[in-house]
C-alpha cells in the first residue's frame, strides 16, 4: 500500500477544511477524484498493521463483573486489571444495553448527519465547551493535515444537552447516555477494586456523580484516497473511561507492543477504552490507549463514542493510596484545565498526558 509521502505529479489544490462545512457534502460531490492534499494526513503505512494481534484484544464478561457471588466477581476483576494493565482497552460483552436501543441511536445518528447542511449550521463548532457542536475534521483553524470525518459533539452530562432534529433523537439519545453511565459506574468499581483501593474512592474522588459526559457521532465518508488520509489521527482520550460502538464497518484501530491492530468488534460488544485521567489515577498502572481511525473507499462509517470523565472542578492525580508505597508519575491537575489543554494541542507531537507526566 502506499503511504502518507506519496504524492502524484498532478498534486490537487489545497482545499482547507475551513472551507469544507460538511466532508460528507464534499465527498457526494467529489465523487472519485483525489482528495485535497491537505487531507493527507497518514505518516506512516497502512499496511504496518499486526493482524495477527487482533484475536488477543480482551473481552471481558459484564455480567461476571457485577455477579454477587465472589468466586465468579474475582476473577472478572482479575481480567479486568489484566486488560486495563496490559492493552488499556477491551470488548465488554453482557452489558445489559438494549440492542435495539443502540440501532435506534445509530439509526437517528445517520438522519442527523443525512440532514441538509443548512438543518445542521444552527450548531455550527463555537468551542469547545458549547453545548452542541458539528462540524468536520477537527480543529479546522489550528489543524496542518485535516481529517475525513464529520461529527456531532454534545456535552450529556451534568447537564443534558442534544439537537432537537430529526424529531425522537434526543429522547433516544437521553435514555442511551443514561444507561452508558451506569455500565461506566460499574466498570470503575471494578477498577477501584482491582487496584486495592478503599470501595467508591475512584468515584468520589473524581466527582463521577457530577462527572463530565460527551457523546461523539462520528461520521466517516468513503475516501477516493484512504491510503492516504485518515478519519482521525493517533490519539488517547481524555477522561476516565469511552465506551464505543459503531454501525458494522470497520474502521477501528488500537496501538499495542508498537503495532497497530484492527479491532473487529464481536456482536453486541461495547469497545471500551482507558483514558488519560484513569491512567494518571492509576498512577501509570492501567493504560491511556492510543488509537485512529482509518477510512476505505466503498463504506460509511458511523460510531458513537461516549466519553465519561470526572467532574470538570475536579483535581486529578494519582491516587493517594498508591503513593504510600510508589512515587507520583503524574502532577495533578484540574480536569477542565486538562481538557482545555488536551482539546488544543490533542493531536501535536506531545498527548496531554506527557505535560503532565513527572521525571522519573
């Protein structure tokens, strides 16, 4: 496959995203020609990928997590650790999600971003903490390659924000953001337990009641080009825990031992991912993941990606309970000051996590 660097003679014209609303619009008029050149945005190889890694992704069983009895709650915990310590990421089967509540999620998903760009401009990106956002790429203004995606960001929790088009999305999209939370509650009381701290401190002390929600509708377009762009670049999350599903087609990348892993989801799972407050947390113990999406050039692809972080005035660091017998790897730091942080410079040489991280 070729890569990033490779460049035809008859070079397109630059077409910044900042003149680009909608990359879904731009790629239905588009059709097969090349892409812009600043969308190229891939820096290393497609096929630099470990496929034969992709079986070992763990899967970790909802329901034996949660199981009152000890000798089947152990050993999930067990796994769990095992997961969170060795990849920072996994497939969480038995969640007790309705499954044709995720579609009806899915499916008002795509109508939303099926909407005329004009239907959508009402919520055109103003900051990063308005409460609806859509928009394409990233950071279009502050971005040197763009990216081949349009999204939706909404900020669910304290407070419950979403469009009111098309018409049963936000109740679906309430119901949805709710049930996610109580699976993410959980899932860091099995953290909580598998690190050997004191019952609720990972929930108390970050203020997961008041805690920080952004629900992300990512949409992908096929690409003329995807050896050379890409939907999103190499990047950990911000927050606690992101809980992800997407509309069948593959797209889903995770960065393990240095190589690149396609993640096929089995069906009915939720990809879970650790992100950089639990790493910080954990004081370095479970893994913030890095991973990107890639684009093809026949499908769509569509995800929904929950981000659950602490409450936004919250002080995160590493545990204190852990520090009794470890040095601190990370500073603390105000979740919103992180996030203002992390939202700017997300996708520089540096993650957020590296500014933070103190020398050993």
């Amino acid at each position: 496959m070729a890569s990033a660097t490779t460049v035809s003679s008859s070079e397109p014209p630059k077409v910044h995203a900042s003149d680009i609303s909608s990359i879904k619009a731009f790629a239905e008029s588009n059709g097969a020609s090349p892409i812009p050149s600043t969308y190229y945005s891939l820096t290393e190889p497609r096929d630099d990928v470990a496929d034969e890694l992709a079986s070992s992704i763990p899967v970790i069983d909802f329901s034996l997590l949660t199981s009152h009895d000890p000798q089947i709650h152990s050993p999930a915990v067990h796994e769990l650790a095992k997961a969170c310590a060795e990849w920072g990421f996994f497939m969480l089967t038995n969640h007790g999600i309705p499954e044709n509540l995720i579609q009806e999620v899915m499916r008002y998903s795509k109508e939303f971003h099926d909407l005329p760009v004009e239907a959508k401009n009402e919520y055109g990106d103003k900051g990063t903490f308005s409460p609806i956002r859509h928009g394409t790429s990233f950071h279009p203004q502050a971005e040197k390659h763009h990216f081949w995606r349009d999204y939706l960001k909404v900020i669910t929790h304290p407070e419950f924000n979403f469009p009111n088009k098309p018409p049963g999305y936000r109740e679906v999209a309430f119901e949805y953001c709710q049930k996610v939370r109580a699976v993410v509650w959980k899932l860091l009381e099995g953290v909580t337990e598998s690190l050997g701290l004191e019952p609720n401190s990972i929930i108390e002390s970050t203020g997961f009641d008041s805690g920080f929600q952004i629900f992300a509708v990512n949409l992908y377009p096929p690409c003329p080009q995807p050896d050379l762009a890409l939907g999103m670049p190499a990047h950990s999350d911000h927050g606690l825990i992101t809980l992800l599903t997407q509309n069948g087609i593959g797209g889903l990348q995770v960065k393990h031992d240095g190589k690149w892993v396609n993640v096929n989801p089995i069906p009915k799972c939720l990809v879970v991912n650790i992100n950089d407050q639990l790493e910080a947390v954990s004081n370095g113990r479970y893994k913030s993941v890095l991973h990107r999406a890639i684009l093809n050039n026949k499908d769509t692809r569509i995800s929904l990606v929950l981000v659950n972080g602490p409450a936004l005035d919250k002080e995160i660091g590493p545990a204190p309970e852990l520090l009794e017998k470890e040095k601190p790897l990370f500073k603390s730091i105000k979740f919103q000051d992180y996030y203002n942080l992390q939202q700017k410079g997300r996708f520089a040489d540096k993650s957020g996590l590296d500014v933070i991280r103190l020398n050993a």
